[in-house]
C-alpha cells in the first residue's frame, strides 16, 4: 500500500447535508448517463414508448460502487416525460420507476454508501421525437448551426438537427408547473431512500439555459439582467428547500460552461450573485462545480467571446467557491490519480467527483487509497451498449492484485 497516498486527507471525513452525514473520504462518484434503463412497452411508431426504468442491473451498477462512506451521485433523473433528454434514461415522475430506483438505493446503502438522486431537465437539447412535446426553456432561442440530437429516433432512424425544432419560451405558469414536477420528484426520491437531491444546474440543461443572456433573452422577471436570470434557479431551490429541506438540497452549477451553447455574457455577476443568493437562503447539502474544459471551445470566435463574458483574472471557479463560505463545495472535471492527490493537499475542494473512472473501476475509491493502476475504460460503451447492457456498465471487474485481471480497453 503506498503510505502517501493513504494518509492522504483524501481519505479523511467531511460532513455534508448540514452535518447530517458524514463520509468517510472524499472521492464522489459524478452523475453519469449511461443509457441502460429498460423499457415500460415495447412503443410502436403511432405511439412510441416515452417511459425508462432502472431494474436489477441498475441496482448492481451503483451497488458496486458504492464503498462504506462513500458518495454517488445518480445520472440525471428526468423528473417529467418533457424533461427527458436521451432514451434508455430512468425517470421519476412515473410510479412504475419507483420499484427500480428502491433497488438501487438498498443496493448503496447495503455497501454503507450515500446516493443522491440528480435531476435533471434537458429544456431545449431534445426533440419532440423524444418526448412527444415541443421542446421548452428560457426563450424560443433556436440552436444556430447544425448539430444533431446524438441518438437516432426509435422507429425511422433519422438523425434530427436540433434547429428544425427550436423551443417554446416557458410561460410564467409553465414555469410553475416545471418547478412542481421537480418537487414532485424530490419527494418521491426521499420516500424511496434517496439521502437527498441534486438539481442539475450546469451542462447547459434547462436551469443554465435560465442563466446564459445568449439563450435567454426575456424581459419579464426571469430575464433582462442577471439577477434577473437567476431567478428561475433560485425560485427551484426555494420550492425544494421548502419541500425536502435545504440539507438534502445540492446544486451542480458551471459558470465556465459552454456546453449545449451556453454562450451568455456577464458570467461572473451572473454566478456571483446566484451563489450570494443561495448562500443567503439556505444551508444547502452541497455546491458541486464543474471545472472549465476549453476543448469544448470550437473555434477563435467562441474563445474570443467566453473570454469577453468573463470578467475574472483567472478563468475558474475558486471566486464561487469563495462566496459559498462553509457550504461544502465539490469539484468534478479531469481529476485522476495523477492530480487529485496535490488539489486536496491544496484545499481547493472540499470534495472530488470522478466519471470517466468510476466507469471502469467499481472500486477506485480504494485503487486510489492503494496507489492501485487505474483500469481503462471503454468511452465507445459510455451511452448504452450494441450487444447486452451489462457491457462496458457492470462487468468491469475489481482489483484482485493481478493486472492480468484487468481489462486492456484503450479509452
């Protein structure tokens, strides 16, 4: 076992949930879709099947690994059929999903594990083929190149431009009802064990769409200005505050984004004054930000206008952290068993998220603790799998002290 590496404070105890839980060490398991919820009817082309459930297998995923104090994060949870994002991804807003996501939090809490329940709201980045409805968010702003919703429809094959269907702007009672939908979710996830939620704030889903001047361009209360922008957010975080408590209340936010289109201008006033808010409001579970990825810049003239929205001598998130105070703040984006060991020495993070290596090795909160190779992962199995579920999602095995057990994938 390396010394260092145990020791490291890593591997040390911290409170979240308002010290209502207390983990055993500090490597979370990110939200992470992966496309392997079944089915409630097979759907026809008249009507096809808009409903996803986990089951057994999703109960394995998360079970192993889950470690003893440790935290999970589930993917992102559609708390609506409008919501819904991608096929093959669970929701919670049907009572035949319950069964399944009962499954996965006894198979986490029998490891002695904690799983918070993300939701998600994919606003503009679906398609009506998807969901059956028109898709929504801030403004009616349409995507402005040609990019394609990345899975083909269920029964034709194609493969649809986002742009030839642009959004609906949400109605003041649209955004009522979304709100509702997201506490109806937060109560059915607590009754079924969840040890809390997380609202999906980033990746350029509905609540970063309320917060980017470039897709919402309103001028009622919910647009303008950013406080303005803000409000959406902070009126969801309010309502499940209010319905769950603000302890079992984490938010995922990315003010570096540029995911999905998120191009807005006044980042920093933007996110600041979100953070001021939410600090001041509530003694909320967790922050959990996501770290800048400029390979996400496609061309000069993206770069030139991120750095033009940006107000900050340095591009990052540590002016956030800041503000958030003794909030429990978590970092996921690029760590590895290469660079987290010096960020926690560093105090960046209170906590830090793994995806692309909780993937392939279940259990790397203890590959980490004993300077185990981390095994490679399979990114062609990352969204669903050709050929059984369970490839590339529960057959990667653990650590038995022989790299000849290991899977040799070239991620």
């Amino acid at each position: 076992m390396s010394q260092v590496k145990s020791k490291s404070k890593l591997f040390s105890r911290f409170t979240i949930a308002d010290g209502n839980i207390q983990l055993r060490h500090r490597v979370i398991m990110a939200p992470m879709t992966r496309n392997r919820g079944v089915p409630l009817s097979e759907g026809t082309p008249e009507a096809p099947n808009r409903i996803w459930l986990p089951d057994e297998v999703s109960a394995e995923y998360y079970g192993q690994r889950a470690s003893r104090g440790g935290l999970l994060i589930t993917e992102g949870i559609p708390p609506s059929i409008e919501a819904s994002g991608m096929p093959q991804v669970p929701g919670m807003f049907d009572p035949s999903q319950a069964a399944g996501w009962k499954l996965v939090v006894e198979a986490v809490h029998a490891k002695g594990g904690f799983i918070y329940a993300q939701l998600w709201h994919a606003g503009r980045a679906t398609i009506p083929q998807m969901t059956g409805l028109p898709p929504v968010s801030a403004s009616a702003t349409p995507w402005d190149d040609d990019e394609k919703f990345p899975f083909r429809t269920p029964f034709t094959k194609e493969k649809i431009a986002y742009r030839d269907y642009p959004p609906i702007a949400m109605t003041p009672e649209h955004i009522e009802r979304t709100i509702d939908d997201y506490v109806r979710a937060a109560n059915m996830a607590m009754e079924l064990g969840f040890d809390g939620v997380e609202v999906n704030g980033g990746n350029g889903n509905l609540p970063d769409q309320f917060l980017h001047s470039n897709i919402n361009t309103r001028s009622d209360d919910y647009g303008g200005s950013p406080e303005k922008r803000c409000k959406f957010v902070i009126d969801l975080v309010d309502a499940l505050a209010s319905a769950i408590g603000a302890a079992n209340v984490g938010v995922r936010l990315e003010p570096c984004g540029l995911y999905n289109h998120t191009r807005g201008t006044e980042r920093v006033e933007t996110w600041s004054f979100l953070c001021q808010q939410l600090k001041k409001a509530h003694r909320l579970s967790y922050v959990h930000f996501i770290e800048p990825r400029f390979d996400r810049i496609e061309s000069e003239k993206e770069k030139e206008g991120f750095y033009k929205s940006w107000s900050l001598p340095e591009v990052g998130n540590s002016y956030f952290r800041k503000i958030m105070g003794d909030t429990p703040c978590i970092s996921c984006g690029g760590w590895d068993d290469k660079n987290v060991f010096q960020a926690m020495e560093d105090g960046l993070y209170d906590g830090f998220v793994f995806a692309k290596w909780f993937t392939s090795n279940p259990d790397l909160p203890e590959r980490l603790r004993n300077g185990t190779p981390l095994q490679a992962y399979d990114r062609s199995r990352f969204y669903g799998s050709w050929d059984g579920r369970e490839k590339g999602y529960t057959d990667y095995p653990f650590w038995t002290g022989s790299k000849k057990q290991d899977k040799s994938i070239a991620p």
